[in-house]
C-alpha cells in the first residue's frame, strides 16, 4: 500500500467522524433491541436441538421465528433456510399474495433484474402470466417517493403496494425511514385494505426504524446479507401482519399444511448467532461505506450516497466509467478477502440479469454480502456496487487496495 493512498484514506476518516457517531448511536439501539428480543422469546438450549424429517413441533424454529418478529417490530415471522435466495423470498410472497385479477403497484421503478422474469416473464409462473396486472411508478426527479402519482395509480383492485429500499443496481438512493411514511400515507387515502410489502434487503439495522414500525405490514430479506451476520449459512425471512405470514406459509409449502413443516437441521444456533451479531456486523459495514464514498471521493469519482448523506442500505456506488475499472476495482475487493484472495474474479453471464456481471466476494457464505463484497454489471457507466464487511479494517482495506489499484491520481 503506497503513502499517498494510506494518507488519503486517514484524510478521509478525519471527514466522517460525525456521520460513524451516528453510525454508533444506531448500533447501541439496535443491539440492545435484539438483546430484549432474545430474552422475551425466552430462547433457551432447546433452541438448538436437531430436528430433520417433517419438522413438526420443531421448538428451534419457532422460538427463532419469534425472536426475528420482536427484533423487525413484526407480529410474526417466517424464518426458514429452504429459502434459497432473497429472490426466493419476495417471489414466493408475491405468489402466494396476488391472484388473477390483482394489480401489483411498484413504486420504486424497476425493480432488481433478478425479480423482473418473475413479475413478467415468459414463463407461465410469472405473475402476468397468471393474470396479475402490474404499474410500475419511478421515484420523482429528486429521488423521493412520489406521493401524487401513488396516490393517482392505486384503484380498488390494487392489493399490494410494493417498495424496494434499496437501490438494487440503480442510481437512485435507497429508501428512509420517512420515506417509508410518506408511501404507507399515500396508499392509506386511497386504499386502506392495500398490503404495503417492503423488499428490505442489504437495510435491516441500518436505521433506528425498521418500514414495520413506519407503516409496511410485510418486509423480507436474505439471512446471507444483514440480519445473518456472516453467521447464517443461508436462507431468508418474512415479518409482517400475522394474517398475512399465515397465508405466505401456505403458499411457500401447502394449504392446510403452512409453517408446520419445514425442519431446521440443527441450523438455529447459527441462525440465532446471525441476528444477535446483526447490529454490530452492520454497523462495521456501514462504516466501511462511509469511509469507501469519503476516500473516493477525495479521489475524484462520483459517489452514491455521498459520505454524509442519510443512508437506507449498506449499499455504496462507485462510478467508475471505464469497464477495465471496473473489473480492476473488484479483483483488488477480492485481493483483500479472507476466503479466495488469491482467485482473480472475471465478467460472466449470470441468471436473470441481461449482460455480463463481475462479483468479487472472498466470503466465509458463499454469495454473502454482509460480507465484504463489490460487483456491478458490465454495461455503462461502469458502476460497482460495494457492500458489507464484517470487520470495518476489512472494508478499509478493500477500499484503499481497489484505490491503489485502478490508479490513485488519476481522476484528481
């Protein structure tokens, strides 16, 4: 590591002290918050007994499902390693939820390219297929929900409202928590007995609030990013209104059998473990962002958010414009990885994305990004896309070796 890059990274420390008080001040809350959840789901040894076959009467499982559902301010919760991806997760909510004759309101634009085959895709399983009717609403032009056009696209056959907080693969920046007020406020003038359904990926403990406590009645995610802490070997959730996790567990295995079945192969320790350590493994990952959009910054790139910009994900963008960047810019993450530093990452086609994507992702989880990780597809401008880092003097280091790497100079 050269001078001028480590000088600039301790520059860029200096900048952000403020804003990793904050970061502070959020893990406290949060992770005192959980501590409460823990003790009033009265999680004991039992917990972590292995139970296999049908699962029934599986006591792990379902003091893990309460603990999530107290932590997330949810009255109930689906927690499940069958989930194989945080794909896996919204789809399965988004079939069991909607029948034909439905309308699906997005209201964050596009979604993540990995959904888009399941809302309208060839295929007889996606929901157009089956009759659901779709409007997509982009954020406005400074990137906040837009309250009016919500208000003008929801009708009496609109059953879900559905919000993605973070930015996916998009410039757009992830949604607040007062963000998350203003939608539930704009579908309650028009529509009280629509289902607010939150896509909460890469955001969970990252502010005081979770969407539950602003108005969502339905968030899910992936245990191989926040709430899993590295920890989680895979799997996913959903937290929301009692009813509606009811008829999801339906839809995720079958009617009259729901959240009954589905064992948890001795996995809830690791589980469990993931969730108590969310709040502090996020915080470092937050860190870690902050200090990547100060340092490149100070080197002359665009950045998204900004250093001291509120923040809804733990997701931070790079602008790289130059595809060699950007392939560069990952090796150096992966370099800087405790798992396969020594693998070179390349482009590569990738399942429900329409060009070639680089990931770089030295991690302990295999796809895990709460784990230090950067990817970005490979189309213009060339953006990467940065998460995760257990350890906040990892982030620090992926972030000053990709510095070092693509050329420190050259944009300044």
């Amino acid at each position: 590591m050269s001078r001028p890059v480590f000088d600039c990274s301790e520059k860029a420390l200096e900048k952000v002290q403020d804003a990793f008080l904050e970061v502070d001040r959020v893990r406290e809350k949060r992770q005192l918050e959980v501590l409460d959840a823990f003790a009033a789901s009265y999680v004991s040894e039992s917990a972590f007994i292995h139970k296999t076959g049908y699962g029934y009467d599986d006591a792990g499982r379902e003091q893990t499902e309460a603990v999530f559902a107290r932590a997330l301010g949810a009255e109930d919760a689906l927690v499940r390693t069958q989930f194989a991806s945080g794909t896996h997760v919204l789809a399965t909510c988004l079939r069991a939820l909607l029948s034909p004759g439905d309308e699906l309101l997005i209201v964050t634009g596009t979604p993540y390219d990995s959904l888009r085959m399941t809302l309208d895709g060839p295929s007889r399983q996606s929901l157009s297929a089956r009759g659901v009717k779709i409007k997509i609403i982009d954020l406005d032009d400074h990137g906040d929900p837009d309250s009016e056009g919500i208000k003008g696209a929801i009708t009496d056959k609109t059953r879900m409202v559905y919000a993605q907080k973070s930015r996916g693969y998009s410039d757009r920046r992830s949604l607040l928590a007062s963000d998350i007020r203003r939608i539930r406020e704009a579908i309650h003038e028009k529509n009280k007995d629509a289902i607010f359904f939150v896509d909460h990926c890469y955001s969970e403990f990252v502010e005081m609030t979770e969407p539950l406590e602003e108005g969502a009645d339905l968030i899910a995610g992936s245990l191989i990013k926040n709430p899993g802490s590295g920890i989680a070997p895979g799997g996913g959730y959903v937290a929301g209104k009692h009813k509606l996790i009811e008829e999801i567990s339906e839809g995720m295995t079958a009617v009259g059998v729901g959240r009954h079945v589905g064992p948890s192969f001795g996995m809830t320790r690791l589980l469990l473990q993931g969730l108590y350590f969310a709040p502090t493994v996020v915080a470092s990952a937050m860190k870690g962002a902050i200090h990547l959009a100060s340092l490149f910054q100070l080197a002359g790139y665009e950045v998204l958010p900004a250093p001291l910009d509120p923040r809804g994900d733990i997701v931070q963008l790079v602008r790289l414009e130059a595809p060699e960047k950007l392939e560069i810019f990952c090796q150096a993450i992966q370099a800087a990885s405790p798992v396969d530093a020594f693998v070179t990452p390349i482009p590569a086609p990738m399942p429900g994305y329409d060009c070639d994507v680089i990931m770089a992702s030295g991690s302990f989880i295999q796809g895990s990004t709460i784990e230090l990780s950067a990817d970005g597809p490979l189309r213009p401008p060339y953006d990467v896309f940065v998460q995760g880092g257990l350890t906040f003097e990892n982030a620090r280091l992926g972030a000053m070796l990709a510095l070092e790497r693509i050329g420190f100079g050259d944009r300044r």
